[in-house]
C-alpha cells in the first residue's frame, strides 16, 4: 500500500508526518510525506525554529512525484494541520490529481480546527475551509469531539447526539467518521470513548483514561484508522486496531513519564497492541 502523507513535520518529537509516517511504515505501509512546514518541535513547547511551507511547494513537489509515474500506484492521500487557505487548496489540488490517476484511491481528512478546552486554535478562514471545501471532498474523516460539533453545528451532550452529529456530517460527503476524544453523559469519568461510523454500521469504542497530556496521537491514530479500513474495508476493525495500538503506545508513554508521545519505543504496538479493545455496536 502507497500512502501519501501531507502535513506538518517537527524535527525533535512526533507531530505530524513525524507521527504518522512511521506507524504506517512498521506496518508495512510505503509513505510519500510532502511537509506543509519544517519545525524544530512542536509548537506547544512554546520556542521554535523553523518555517511554513506555501501551496506552491506543495504542488511543485507533488508534480515530480507524479513525473516519476508514481500517482497511479497512490492508493491514499492523508492530511492533518492545514496552516492556511493556500494549503489546503494545494492539498485538494494534490488529491484531486491522484483520483485521476488512480479512481480507487481514497483521501482521509483529518479536520483540525481545535479541541475541548482550548476553542478554536487555528488561523482564521481554516474552520470554513475544512467545512465547505476539505470535509466534502474527503472520504474518511478524523475530527475530536470539539471539531464533530463544529461541521455537525450541534452538541453532543449524548450519545444520541454524537449519532445525530456524525449523520449529519456523513452528508456533507465523507462515508467514513471517526470521532476521537469523545466524552458523552454516558461515558465513565475515568475513560474515554471514540465512536466510527461508516457503511458497515456505527461503533463505538471505550477505553480507560490516561494521565497525560501529549502532541501527536491524533495524528496517529487518523494515520493507523485509515490504514486499517483501507485494508480491511472494515469500519469496525479500524477503530479496534488504532484504537488499541494508539492506547498501548499512550500507556507506555505515562510509564516513561515522557513528553514526547514514544513512537519508536513502543513501536510494537503498532503491529501487535499489548490490549485489544473491541467495537461496539451502537
């Protein structure tokens, strides 16, 4: 399998591509990351070195891989962190010649606009742009809670309502939702839940809550969720196989009392998680 990663890439740590492409690698999976910017470490260490890529870096680099012959054997375009209108259109621009090379090949759009908490922490314009333009030229997508409320423009304060929230997302044009860092009145205080919804049925997943706050899961998880349903065509499996993994990566990372999220370290997981947890149907 040939993935194309396009997003944001860190030297020291793991956002990003530098979250994304080795999970898939261990699993066997080719990936072709095109870097939106190049930063020192992830931005929430408050110092950074570095720079933002434009959309035009990205077409240009795009256009020599597809010198090379090689979008007829893309079998997916993923992307994360968009940092401004440019790079998204780039992004669409980029996943657009890819179906033309190869109709089958599917993007995942992770539709990052914010989290509980902390509001909307993208740049002005990027929340309307996911909503109008990314989300409905995506087939799978990756939002948190905070991100569902926003394209549903509903809460969900229920279980019930998360549902409703995500039917209603699926019209705007993705077949394939998963939904991360849910925490609904019937969710346990001390776990959290993750709800995917696709062709074959609506799931929903619980795991215990960790101690910690820490870059890059989201990243990984939308990388091992699309990895997986594109293998299997199982949504269901898809959401037990990231799940579990991200989940045993995360629990080797508290044990460490490490920063940074232990993607090299508990590379194992990936392949073989420590704990399975299953999908449920709801």
């Amino acid at each position: 399998m040939n993935i194309l990663s396009i997003q944001s890439h860190v030297v020291y740590g793991h956002v990003g591509n530098a979250s994304a492409v080795f999970p898939l690698q261990r699993l066997g999976c080719e990936v072709w990351p095109i870097h939106t910017v190049q930063f020192s470490n992830h931005t929430g260490y408050g110092a950074w070195k570095g720079r933002v890529f434009d959309g035009g870096m990205i077409g240009e680099v795009l256009e020599g891989v597809a010198e090379r012959g090689a979008l007829g054997r893309c079998d997916g375009v993923l992307s994360g962190y968009m940092g401004g209108a440019d790079i998204g259109e780039a992004i669409l621009d980029a996943v657009g010649k890819v179906r033309a090379a190869n109709p089958a090949a599917r993007y995942c759009c992770d539709p990052v606009i914010g989290d509980v908490g902390r509001g909307v922490f993208v740049r002005p314009g990027i929340p309307e742009f996911m909503r109008a333009r990314a989300v409905p030229a995506a087939d799978v997508i990756t939002p948190n809670q905070f991100e569902l409320e926003y394209l549903a423009e509903r809460t969900t304060g229920t279980l019930a309502d998360a549902r409703r929230a995500v039917e209603i997302v699926h019209l705007l044009g993705p077949k394939v939702i998963l939904v991360t860092s849910l925490h609904t009145d019937e969710t346990p205080a001390d776990a959290i839940d993750l709800l995917a919804s696709g062709p074959d049925g609506c799931f929903r997943l619980r795991t215990p809550k960790l101690d910690l706050s820490i870059n890059g899961a989201g990243d990984a998880i939308a990388a091992l969720f699309f990895f997986h349903f594109l293998s299997t065509g199982s949504t269901a499996t898809a959401l037990s196989r990231s799940a579990s993994s991200i989940f045993g990566v995360l629990q080797r990372t508290v044990a460490a009392g490490s920063r940074e999220i232990l993607t090299v370290a508990a590379q194992d997981e990936f392949v073989s998680p420590s704990r399975v947890f299953a999908a449920e149907a709801v």
